[in-house]
C-alpha cells in the first residue's frame, strides 16, 4: 500500500473519449428524429383554418412545396416568385425529374396558401402545375376545433 504525505498534490487524469463518443451519438440520434417538413414551412404564411384539415395519411415522397403569400407572390425553394412566372422554375423541376428517371404526375405539389389570399390565386397556381405534368396535389390548413 503507498503512503501518501499530507499536503503533497493528486492529479488525475480524466478520459473524455466516452463522453465525446455520447456527445456525437446524441447529436446523431436527434439528427434522424428531426422533422424536417417544418423547414419547409415559412413564418409569412398563415394558414386558413379548417374543421377538416386532417394529417395526410402516408410518406409524400420529395414533395414540391409551392407557399402562397397574401401579397400574391409565391415562396419556392426560398425565393419569392410571382404566380405567373412560376411556370418557369415548375418546368425546371419536371426536367430534373426526368433527369433522374421520375415523371412529374407521380410527384405531390403541395400548396400552402396564406388564409388572407385570394382563392383565384390557389386555382392559377394548380392550373399551371396541371399544364406543366403535374397532377398530384395537397392543400394546407390549419385543423379548427370549432368554438
């Protein structure tokens, strides 16, 4: 058995490999659990309310998320783009799903149009998705419990 003096000084000497190995397990682990169709949600747009609005049932693969402000402009991928030239990146879109061997009538646009919008806007916007392939489509709103 060692002696130890009074007053001498202990070091000790930690190994932070397991904590570090935890660390980056946690950080994986709430990396898979996030959701990420909340990303593709934007703080402009507010949605109608509705008694009927139901979660949609089953997995939308790689969805087109097309967000209608109440100033008429539509949010896609970031960008704010007006109803009428939406065409143009909605053609861009069926191209690189051609590309990659998808044809746009097995994709879902999902419209998320703003409660203070004008409904001729949502119907403008589907119509072009229809000219452009595109025959799938998800409307948003917010579920209403009623009062």
């Amino acid at each position: 058995m060692a002696i130890r003096r009074a007053g001498a000084p202990t070091t000790t000497d930690i190994d932070m490999t397991p904590m570090i190995d935890v660390t980056f397990q946690l950080i994986t682990f709430f990396l898979f659990i996030m959701n990420f169709s909340e990303a593709e949600q934007d703080d402009r747009i507010q949605l109608p309310l509705s008694q009927l609005a139901k979660p949609v049932e089953g997995l939308i693969e790689k969805p087109i998320t097309l967000q209608l402000t109440n100033s008429g402009n539509v949010i896609y991928a970031g960008e704010l783009v007006a109803v009428r030239d939406i065409g143009s990146y909605l053609e861009r879109e069926k191209m690189a799903m051609r590309d990659s061997g998808r044809e746009p009538n097995a994709a879902t646009v999902i419209v998320r149009a703003d409660g203070r919008a004008q409904a001729g806007e949502v119907q403008d916007i589907i119509r072009i998705c229809q000219d452009k392939g595109f025959e799938r489509f998800a409307l948003r709103a917010q579920y209403d419990e009623g009062r």
